[in-house]
C-alpha cells in the first residue's frame, strides 16, 4: 500500500512540475521588394490561414509595418521563421521575420 501512495504522490507532483512552454510571436516586417502575393502564399501554406485571412493580414502588414502572424512556442516559432526566410530567400525576396515573446 505504501508503494501505491508514493507513485500516486509522485504523479501529482510532476503534474505541478510541468508547465505550458512561454508564447512567442512570429512577426512579419513589411518591405518594398516582397510580393504581396508571395507573403499571402506563406501564411496559407505554412500557417493554413484561407487565402481571405491571409490577403487581411498580408494588407496589415503592408499598412502597418509589421504584424504578429502567429503565436508559438519558441522552437516552433523559430523553426517556421527559417523555414519561410528560406523559401522568401529562393524567391530572391528579403522578407524579415522576428521573433519575440509573448507578454
């Protein structure tokens, strides 16, 4: 009996150990050179917004600068910045992209 308390015990206590992983978002940065259509196309594909959303933020972050597309975990987050600067760099684009924590 006391072996059953004691794993019971240590599962409620990793269940208070484990916490979510903290939230960063993945920011567009607006330029002169990349396509809107090219930024359209990267949040359809690697975000799975429908063209509608993607062509809404893809205006925001031509009229404000920048936006937060996505909120991630970090390694998540960074993973899809290199994964589209990548695709952004073979289309001779500079898209930028930046990553930061969540507040």
């Amino acid at each position: 009996m006391a072996q059953t308390d004691t794993i019971v015990e240590s599962k409620t206590n990793l269940k208070e150990a484990v916490k979510e992983p903290p939230m960063f978002k993945l920011i567009y940065l607006n330029d002169n050179q990349t396509s809107m259509e090219f930024v359209i196309e990267t949040l359809v594909e690697f975000f799975e917004y429908t063209p509608t959303t993607a062509h809404d933020i893809t205006l925001d972050i031509h009229e404000s600068g920048s936006a937060t597309v996505a909120v991630l975990p970090y390694e998540l987050a960074e993973q899809k910045g290199i994964e589209i600067t990548l695709a952004a760099r073979s289309q001779n684009y500079p898209l930028q992209i930046k990553i930061e924590a969540d507040s």
